[in-house]
C-alpha cells in the first residue's frame, strides 16, 4: 500500500513501491523514479458512477498514478489533510477531494435537497474501504465532533467531508452573514445527527441561490 505524508501543509508526497493511486487530475506537482498515468474517465467506478455524474454535474476528473518512487500533488495551494479509513465509507465534495489509495473505491451517493453549491449537486462522493485518503480545505480544516447529545449545523458553503454513523438533512434559514445584513449568505443550512466527525473549512465556496 502506499503511504501518504505531508510536505508541509499544502503538499502531498506518496511514496509508492509498485502501488497505485488514484488523484485529482492534473494535481501532480513533481516525481522522482518510474511513474506511469492514466486518466480515469468519470472519476466514479464503472458505468454507473459516470451516468450519475454527468445527470448531476457532479464533476470529479481524476487519474491513475503508478509507478516506484514519490509522487508530489499539490492543487491552487490548498491545506491538505489526510484521511485514514478501516472499512469505513467517507462522503467529500468532488473538489476538496485530492487522492486516495488506489484500492479504495469512489463513487456517489445521494444527499437530498441542498442550498446550490456552485459545482455540486443532489449527489456527493463516496470513497470507501481501508487505506488512506488526502482531502483539501481553503484555509485549515477544523475537524468537529458529532453525538447523538450535540447535533451539529453546518453552512454548505464551509462543509469538506463527513464520516461515521449521521444523517443529515438540509433545512432553510439564515446564517450570520444574512443575520447581520451583509447579504449575499447561505440560506440552508447542513443539519447532522449521530455519532461521527464533520470536516470544514474557514471560508465559503461561492454559492448559487445563497438568497433564497
């Protein structure tokens, strides 16, 4: 399997011995040995996983890299965390999402109604089995605990990733932004409940439909 690390906060190095992985195309950055790639069509696994993104626009363009020695990715200097899965399934946005292991499998699932972020749709994706992946932030992701006892609402705009045992659901009303009368913020909100962690960053995507 091939192991991950950071090269700082914003540079992923792979060291790889015959392994493959799977990354955002276009994120190599640097590599030193033999390096083989491949691009991967439609980003999901087999035929399903490709119809759904392009019903969804649910965009996630990624490659195949293979090869012995160290591959370097990196993407518009985004913070990079990485993301350790034991048969556990982990559901990111296509575009906060950098590499995984290559035995991991990705694909999508379906979220429900959600306030329109610019870039996503009904569906998010899914990678799962064990092995590591690499997800980006804008800014440092702050990862933050869900219980059954303290549910969690997050802005669409701030949310990465979430893994563990939640539902969650989309429900309307207004954020500090809109609060305060500076316009132009999110008016859904992400409610999760169970027992798991919810990834997210200290800026927003730009949204669609943010004053509804």
């Amino acid at each position: 399997m091939a192991t991950f690390r950071l090269q700082g906060s914003k540079v992923l190095a792979v060291d790889m011995a015959g392994d493959a992985v799977k990354a955002k195309n276009g994120s190599m950055v640097a590599y030193d040995g033999q390096m083989a790639f491949k691009k991967l069509t439609g980003g999901g696994e087999g035929i399903r996983g490709m119809v759904t993104r392009r019903l969804t626009g649910e965009q996630m363009t990624m490659m195949e890299v293979k090869g012995q020695g160290t591959c370097y990715f990196a993407d518009r200097a985004s913070e990079i965390s990485l993301v350790g899965l034991r048969g556990e399934k982990l559901y990111v946005e296509s575009s906060n999402l950098l590499c995984t292991d290559g035995g991991l499998r990705t694909g999508t699932s379906f979220t429900g109604l959600r306030g329109g972020v610019t870039g996503n749709g009904l569906f998010t994706t899914t990678v799962e089995g064990t092995g590591q992946a690499a997800i980006m932030s804008d800014g440092e992701a702050v990862v933050l605990r869900v219980t059954p006892q303290y549910p969690l609402s997050v802005d669409p705009g701030a949310y990465i990733a979430h893994q563990g045992e939640l539902r969650q659901e989309f429900q309307s009303g207004v954020n500090f932004r809109t609060f305060i009368g500076e316009g132009s913020g999110e008016a859904f909100q992400i409610r999760f409940e169970g027992d798991g962690l919810v990834y997210v960053q200290p800026s927003e995507r730009n949204t669609i439909g943010g004053d509804v």
